[in-house]
C-alpha cells in the first residue's frame, strides 16, 4: 500500500520531517483515493516523495495522475511553489481549499 511505501521511507529517514501537532505527528493522509503529505520545504524532500510515488507506481501498476494533483508550500514563495509545479507537472493548491467535503484554511470566524 501506499502508506506502507511512505511510512518504510519515513523511517529510514529519507522523506520530509513530519508536522508536529501538540501530542500528534503528522506526515500524511490517506482516504480512498486521495492522499495529503506534509514537511518541511526543501528540494531533496519533494525529490524523494515524487522518487516514493513512482516507484510506488511502478510496484503496483496503478498511476498517479499528476495532472490533477495539486502542491502547496507555507511560507514559501510563489516562485518556488511554481517551479516544483511546472517540473511536477500539477497545479497549485491555494487556501482555503475542500478536503473531503471540509473547508481547510482561510480565516476562522466565532459565531
């Protein structure tokens, strides 16, 4: 599975450094078929997750279509989330955004 290719790679310290949240540690999530991962920016990371989903392609015989994939960086210039979506080939994820029927960032507001 999919999650068992990241959690290897995760472990053997070759992927991003997972986003720690108070008491919980978060690297990615799976729900059917759409995937979320999270870490730090840096061009070995996003090299070895895109290295982790094609070989995970490769192994499973199911494709990614990278086209309808999106990629998002925090505090991370618009020129650097470009380049890694043009050399991907996806789009650019912007907040707020839907995540399983969710709204996901933008600005909260109390009742």
């Amino acid at each position: 599975s999919l999650h068992l290719s990241f959690k290897r790679v995760e472990d053997a310290g070759m992927v991003m450094e997972s986003l720690h949240l108070s008491s919980m540690t978060l690297s990615h999530m799976f729900y059917a078929d759409d995937a979320i991962f999270m870490g730090q920016w840096s061009k070995q990371n996003i090299d070895t997750l895109m290295y982790m989903l094609k070989c995970f392609e490769r192994a499973s015989g199911l494709s990614i279509n990278f086209s309808k994939s999106k990629f998002m960086g925090l505090a991370v210039s618009i020129e650097k989330v470009e380049e890694v979506t043009r050399h991907i080939g996806c789009g650019i994820l912007n907040t707020p955004f839907s995540f399983l029927g969710s709204k996901v960032g933008g600005i909260y507001v109390s009742d």
